[in-house]
C-alpha cells in the first residue's frame, strides 16, 4: 500500500489519530514534526528561535519529498506543510491525504496557548486568520475529509469508513 497522509490544522489530531491507524493497519508512523525534531536535536519552537521558520519550512519539503518516493507509512503532517502548495505534488505522490478538520471553535480550545506551538502564541485573532487562510489550501490537497471533532478513537473509526468506502 501507498501511504496514508494525515493533513490538516494544529490541534486538529493528526498525531494522535495517526498513531492509532497505524497500530490498526500494521503500518510504519512517522510524524513529520518529530521526524525533523530528530534530525536536528532541537525542539520545534527551538528550531523557529534558532534556525528560523524559513529553515523548518525547508526541512519539511525535504522530509515530505524523501518520504514520497517510499510507502507502506502513515505519515502524519506538521500542519503548515499541506498549507504550502509547493509541496501538494509530493503529497499526491506519497499516497492517499485524509484532511483532519475540527473546527474553528475546538481548534482555539485545544491550541491557545500552547508552548509547544510557536504559531499558536500570536493570539485567537491571529489563529483564527491562519486558519481561514488555510482551509482552502487544505481541501485543494485532500482526497479525504474527515470530522475530527470528536474524540480521538471517533475520528479513528471515521478514517477507517472513509478509507473502506474510498476502496
Ligand atoms: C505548524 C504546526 C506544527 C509544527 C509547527 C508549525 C503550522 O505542527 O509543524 O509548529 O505551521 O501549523 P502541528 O500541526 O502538529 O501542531
């Protein structure tokens, strides 16, 4: 099997989503996020204050493109790298890409304020926008969409429908 590309917003639960279906399907997970935190030994908001969001964004082209030409992953993406339509060709290329989308309401519940997100510390306004911007980026990628709304195991089995009835 190609891979299976979860895309979507911060907050959106393609981590945690991605984890559990590749449990369930016997695949390989790799998180784009970690992958590069890994790679450079630094954390993301270490990278964005030391190398600059620039350089992140380079990373994530250059990871996106290896993993493209492999397969058999579920391949859960940072959600800045399926905003950038510079890398929709590597992601047609890698496989099947499920659009997790939660909301806007649930996404600011579950983002503000979080260290861990440089791009989540410029305030609900700032979100807000980033989001409205994206959505259609998003959509343009995406062979499926998917609630995520719900719990973790919700969206889960909402991903596996999808994915049988797309067969
Ligand atoms: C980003 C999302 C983050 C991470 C970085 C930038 C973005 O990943 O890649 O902070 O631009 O939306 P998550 O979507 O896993 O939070």
């Amino acid at each position: 099997m190609r891979n299976l590309v979860l895309c979507g917003f911060m907050g959106s639960g393609k981590s945690a989503v991605g984890k559990l279906l590749a449990e369930r399907l016997h695949m390989e997970f790799v998180d784009t996020d970690a992958a590069i935190e890994k790679q450079t030994n630094l954390s993301i908001p270490e990278i964005f204050a030391q190398r600059g969001e620039a350089a992140f964004r380079r990373y994530e082209t250059e990871l996106i493109e290896k993993l493209s030409n492999e397969s058999g992953r579920v391949i859960s993406l940072g959600g800045g790298l399926a905003a950038n339509e510079a890398n929709h060709p590597y992601l047609k290329r890698a496989g099947t890409v499920i659009l997790l989308d939660c909301g806007i309401d649930e996404t600011l519940l579950r983002i503000s304020g979080d260290a861990g997100r440089p791009l989540a510390a410029g305030g609900r306004e700032d979100i807000v926008r980033r989001y409205e911007q994206r959505a259609p980026i998003y959509r343009k990628a995406a062979d499926l969409v998917i609630d995520s709304s719900g719990s973790v195991r919700q969206t889960l089995q909402k991903v596996l429908s999808a994915l049988e009835e797309s067969k």
